[in-house]
C-alpha cells in the first residue's frame, strides 16, 4: 500500500451540535416514553383501590346517611382515569420514538425531533397530572373513610347493641393506638409516664386536649415520616401530658403542634418530588442502558443511587453520543466516496490482541488498484492505495511506477474528499499522517485477506496501458 492518509475527523461546531441534539432528542424521547409506561401501569393498578374504596363506602353507607356523594365521585374519577388511559396510551402507540440507524446534519431535522420529543413530554405531563389528581383523590378518600369509621366507633361505644363488625373496627383501632403508645413507652425507657388526657379534668379542656392528641398521633403512625419526625411527635406528647391549662394548651398547639405537622407535610411532599424525580431519571438510565447494551442495575430512591444514576447518565450518554458520531462521519465517507465514483468490492474486520478493533473497505481507484480505508475504534481514519493481487507480495518496478502514478491522482482527489466532507460538517480534528506520492509507500493488497463481494468483478494489476485508459474514465466521472 502507498501514501497513507491518517486523519482524526469531526463534526463542525453547529454540525456537531445538530448530530448530538438528535442523538439527545432521541434517547430523552425513548426515556419518557418508558415513565409514561411506568406511570400506566400504577394507573391501571388503581383499580383495586377503586374497588376497596367502594367496598367501604358501601359498608359505610348501610350504617350511616354520609358516602353517597363520595361513592359518586370515587365512579366519576374511576371512569375518568379509565378514559384517560385509553387516551394516553393510544397517543402513545402513535408516536413511539425510536433511534434513527443514521443521522443527517440538517436543522429541519433537528426541529422534527425536538417536536416528537416536546409531544411525549407533554404525554407525560398529563399521566402525572392524573396520577397526582389520582392520588390526591384517594388519600381524601381514605380520611374521608377513616374519619366516618371513627365516628361510628363512636356512636355505637354509646349504643347498648354493638354488631360483632363493629366491635372489630373498635379493637382494631384500639389496638394501632396501643402499638403506638406502646412504642413510646420502650423510647421513654421509664424515665416518664405516658397517659392519655385526663378525664377528670373540665369537658371543654379535654376535648380540645384529646384532639391535639389525635393529631399527633396521626404523625406518629405515618411510616412514610422520618425517624427524627416520628421522635419529635413523641416528645410533644409527653409535653402535652403535662399541661393543664388551658391558656398553656392553646400556645403548645401553635408553637409546637402545628409547625411539626407542616413539618411533617413538607417532608412527605419533599420525599414525593424526589421519589417522582428518581423514577423520571431512572427510566432514562434503563433506557440508555438498553441502547447501550448493558444491564440496568436495580436501584431504590435514595441519595447514594441518584448520584450513580447521575454519573452513569454521563457517562453512557457520552458513550453513546461518541458512537454515534463515529458512525455518522464513517457512513459519511462511504456516501462521499461513492459519489465520486470509487465503488465498495470488499471488506474485514480486525480485533487485535489488544482489543483494539479495526474495519477495513476496499474502494476500488483504476483498474488493478485500490483504495483502502481503515477505520479504528479510537477514531482514526486512514486510506492507502495499493495494487490489487490474490497473494502477498512485493511490487515490481514497473508496478510501482504505476502505484506512484495512481497515488498522485488519488493525492489529487483526496482534497476533492475532504472538500465533499465538510459540506456534510465534518472536518480534520487531528491530522496524523499525510504522506507524499512516492514509491517507497507502494504496496500490494492481497486481496484473499478481505470479504470480497462475489457480484462485483475485480481485476488484479495489468499493463500500464490499461491503467492509463481506467484513469481518464475515472477523472471523467469525478468531473
């Protein structure tokens, strides 16, 4: 072979720009098409819920005047999340995003994919928006529910004939209020006493001292609060215990009582944005690890995973796009070769002991030479002529001449290549090697060490004559 060509090409600045935004367009789409899966999914499980909803308020319903409105709404939100669904996942269907096998600098392009990316991400916004509505919904419900089951607790503890159902619902009310104050006593380890307000003191004062009760109480059966949030409720009730006035009573309420029930709000709201922010980035990790071909690691929302999840993002969308970009420049010089007439007759991979991997096309030039174009995994790019042979072997002296005339043509045609290469935006990032037309490049290509297309005719190297006659039909072309 002859005049190696090594060159590290690269993407114009806009160019560049284009290529990737298509790249991110694309791996963001496919990523929110996943959450908005994932959220359709929860939705449908909804159901169950709906279900269990109904059943209560039914029950409900046989033993007080109170539900018919929220068995209404529980029917009109389920037949609208079910519409909903249907709506979304045929939007869905319709504009499934996909990764392109090729990419084309343009910025009608570019637009297209910005827009299928804006439409799925706005697909998405409604799922959410249901869920949230969806959530919202039902958590009313279930206090709703909750609040209406104390209240017949309350009206049969009054009553001399209790159902034996109703005197479940008593005892296993009972029963969560004795866990708790059951769990206060082992963190008190003795050092206080805990009792419930007390019932000797005025009617009013204990009412209103049973109620602050309750509500701290709602805080310590949460599971989804924090430990530090849990400890602070049962310190406030041991505070509470203590006090017996009213006045003292009134201030306990706003100092203490209210800031940590907003505090214990905003913590399950804080932990609700993370645990939506974590399943949003983590669809894009599954994602992106799909297109990579790697397997996702199974993950929970916590600080430790949103920070791998973050660095892993970086590093397999970088990857990604590093890929992309070499298959976008390598499938751009095959086009441009093409049309300047060089036709494909062979190929071969080569993997290295290193690991180290190349990709080698023949393109032919005249007749008995040919154009060899390597591309290795780091990038590079390299072309070098040599005469056509079935064997190994070292040129004559009349062959070399001819390679050296060959290889002036192709220096020739190599400027026309690299002009035809950056009007697809692609340009010399690093210029390795660009050696002269000489005769100590000329080589032979053993043509048995290549994939050689059996529909393609290819001729070793002849006479001089021949050559000669091939070269003006082959600048013809190129004109």
């Amino acid at each position: 072979m002859s005049g190696p060509k090594i060159s590290i090409y690269a993407l114009t600045g806009r160019a560049r720009e284009i290529v990737m935004g298509q790249i991110r367009c694309e791996h963001r789409a496919v990523a929110c098409a996943e959450r908005i899966k994932d959220i359709l999914m929860e939705l449908d499980s909804y159901s169950r819920d709906f279900e269990k909803q109904m059943g209560n308020v039914q029950l409900l319903m046989k033993r007080t005047s109170e539900g018919a409105d929220q068995a209404d709404r529980i029917q009109a939100l389920q037949q609208k999340i079910n519409n909903e669904i249907k709506s979304i996942r045929s939007e869905l269907s319709g504009n499934m995003p996909g990764i392109s096998v090729k990419y084309t600098v343009s910025e009608e392009m570019y637009s297209q994919k910005l827009s299928e990316l804006k439409r799925l991400q706005r697909l998405k916004a409604r799922a959410e928006k249901l869920m949230a509505e969806s959530d919202s919904i039902i958590y009313q419900d279930k206090c709703n529910t909750s609040a209406i089951q104390s209240s017949i607790i309350k009206d049969l503890e009054s009553s001399e004939t209790v159902s034996e159902e109703s005197r479940y619902m008593k005892r296993s009310d009972e029963g969560v209020i004795r866990k708790i104050q059951d769990s206060i006593m082992d963190d008190l380890n003795g050092v206080y006493s805990f009792e419930m307000p007390d019932e000797n003191s005025d009617d009013e004062f204990r009412k209103r001292k049973s109620a602050i009760y309750d509500k701290i109480l709602t805080i310590i059966k949460d599971e989804e609060l924090s430990l530090s949030i849990i400890n602070d409720a049962k310190n406030a009730v041991l505070m509470l215990e203590r006090i017996s006035s009213a006045g003292h009573l009134k201030n306990f309420d706003s100092v203490t009582v209210k800031p940590l029930l907003k505090k214990a709000e905003n913590y399950k709201r804080e932990q609700e944005e993370k645990k939506k922010g974590f399943a949003e980035k983590y669809a894009g990790y599954k994602a992106l690890c799909t297109l990579a071909q790697e397997n996702p690691k199974e993950l929970d929302c916590s600080d430790s995973h949103i920070e791998f999840i973050d660095a892993e993002i970086q590093r397999i969308e970088q990857q990604l796009i590093r890929r992309r970009e070499q298959e976008y420049i390598q499938e751009s010089v095959d086009e441009v070769l093409s049309d300047m007439g060089y036709e494909l007759i062979g190929s071969r991979e080569v993997r290295k002991k290193s690991g180290k991997h190349f990709r080698n096309e023949l393109y032919t030039f005249n007749e008995g030479t040919a154009v060899n174009v390597t591309f290795s995994s780091d990038g590079q790019i390299s072309m070098e002529l040599g005469g056509l042979a079935r064997e190994d072997g070292i040129p004559s002296e009349e062959e070399s001449k001819i390679l050296t005339r060959d290889m002036e043509s192709f220096c020739s045609e190599f400027s026309e290549f690299e002009k035809r290469m950056l009007a697809k935006g692609i340009v010399v990032g690093n210029r390795i090697a660009l050696s002269p037309p000489t005769a100590e490049y000329a080589a032979i290509i053993n043509m048995n060490d290549y994939d050689i297309d059996a529909s393609v005719q290819v001729s070793e190297m002849k006479t001089a004559g021949k050559q000669r006659k091939q070269a003006k039909r082959k600048e013809m072309k190129i004109e």
